[in-house]
C-alpha cells in the first residue's frame, strides 16, 4: 500500500467543494423565493442571506488552502528523499515484530494529512504537520482518534505529551496497544 492519498485528498475536496457550491445554490434559491414570495426588497434580507453564502464560501476556500498548504510543508520536509511503500518503510527501519504497526501507524498519517509520506523516516517529527491543520476536525484530532480505535488504546494509558518523532509513536503503540500485542502473536504462530 502506497502513502499517496492524492486521490483521497482531491476526492475529499471535490466532495467539499461540490457541497459547499450546493449550499451557496440552495442559500440563492431560497433567498430568491423569499423575496418574490414575501416581497422582502428590503436590504436587510438580502445582507443577511449575502452574509451567509460569503461565510460558507470563506470556509470552502479555508479548506482548500488548508489541505494545500500541509501538502506544501510536508513536501518540503520530505524533499530529495527516496521514497518507499509503508511495507518497505516498516521493513526498513523497524525490526519484524513492529513493522506492520510501523506501516500502519504511516499509512494512518498519510491518510489523515492528506499528503504523500513516501520519503518519510522515523525520525521526523510527524506532530509538527500536524499541527498545522486547525479546527475541531483537525488533522491531529482525527489522527489520534483513528490511531486510539485502531490499535484499541485508551486514556488509560501513560500517554507523552509529545511524541517528538515517529519512532517514539511506534514504540509508544507497540507497547501499549493491545492490537498491536495480537498482531505480534499470530504473527510468531
């Protein structure tokens, strides 16, 4: 499996933007009958209704420039590496027992910056991207909560306040998740 969630990426914002379009249109439409129907000329209605199709536009865009900008800096990072699949980065810098969790865990990333991780290596500090996505829907956000589901970790656990790099993550996971403890058993079955 590839960390090239381009097509996911430019899928998500098809999607958003095909949505937001959606709510500028219906936003209009209804504006439009309310005016004909309740013979509101006045500008009050239509600042107001004008106001929330700007807002809604602003927040696509927002978006749009987000994603861009977090595939911009990730690039950078990774610029002038060799780039490999999540299997040969596992493979490569992880001893067997942790590397499906190694692959995984940057396949997750990958998934959840919407940005190609192909030259990615465990030392890089994977919480500075994310920190650039914003919101309650933020990329960290999502990252750790599908990390948490899919590794079956809780808050229970001792968890750092900042990892610091990638391999601090996969050991940190490899310890602690039990999900990562019955990967490692049936795998030496």
């Amino acid at each position: 499996m590839n960390s090239n969630p381009r097509s996911q990426a430019s899928k998500g914002l098809t999607w958003g933007t095909l949505v937001g379009l959606l709510a500028v249109a219906v936003i209009g439409a209804v504006v439009w009958l309310l005016i004909r129907t309740l013979d509101l000329r006045g500008w009050p209605a239509l600042w107001g209704f004008g106001a929330l199709g700007i807002v809604v536009a602003v927040l696509i865009l927002h978006g749009i420039y987000e994603a861009r900008r977090i595939r911009r800096v990730v690039a950078e990072a990774l610029r002038d590496r060799p780039p490999m699949t999540d299997e040969e980065f596992g493979r490569r810098f992880f001893e067997p027992a942790i590397a499906p969790v190694a692959s995984r865990l940057r396949c997750l990333l990958a998934e959840n910056l919407e940005s190609d991780l192909a030259g990615m290596i465990p030392a890089d500090d994977f919480e500075d991207w994310l920190q650039l996505s914003s919101g309650p829907d933020s990329a960290a956000d999502t990252f750790f909560e599908d990390l948490a589901i899919e590794f079956q970790l809780t808050r229970d656990y001792p968890w750092p306040e900042r990892f610091g790099s990638f391999e601090s993550l996969v050991r940190f996971v490899a310890d602690h998740a039990p999900a990562a403890q019955q990967h490692d058993q049936s795998e030496s079955d």
